[in-house]
C-alpha cells in the first residue's frame, strides 16, 4: 500500500509540474508541439517522396538506354527504314 501510494504521489508530482511548467510559458504550448511534431511527419514525408523519385529517375533513365538500343538495333537491322 505504502509503494503505490508512493508511485500515485510520483505521478502527481509529475502531472503537477508538468502543468505548473505550460501555465508558467516556459513551456511550449501544445499547439506548437503538435505543429512541430507534424513538420517532423512531413520532413520525413519528403524524404521518402525523394527517394522514390530517385527510384523512378533510374527506371525512367534505364527505359530510355534500353529504347535507344532497341532502336539501334532496329536501324541497323532495317537500313531501308
């Protein structure tokens, strides 16, 4: 009994601070907390978008060998085209 008590007064503590640090206006408000919580979400959005373009630009990149190749080879193939 005496350990939760002691954990229930650890915790109120702690919600207690943390309220008296966000009345205080040391602490970020929530509202910029979720907005930077959400740059981070669309940084890292960003990021992934990159790489699948990067992803994209080497197939479209391969594509393009391959075709002229093909072509090449049809040129040569067919002169009287």
């Amino acid at each position: 009994m005496a350990a939760q008590t002691q954990q229930l007064e650890t915790r109120l503590s702690e919600l207690l601070g943390e309220h008296a640090w966000h009345q205080s206006g040391l602490g970020a408000p929530d509202d910029i907390d979720q907005l930077k919580q959400q740059i981070v979400s669309l940084e890292q959005h960003v990021v992934d978008l990159r790489l699948q373009l990067a992803e994209r630009d080497q197939d479209l990149t391969a594509a393009r060998a391959a075709n002229r190749e093909l072509m090449a080879r049809i040129n040569t193939t067919n002169p009287n085209r």
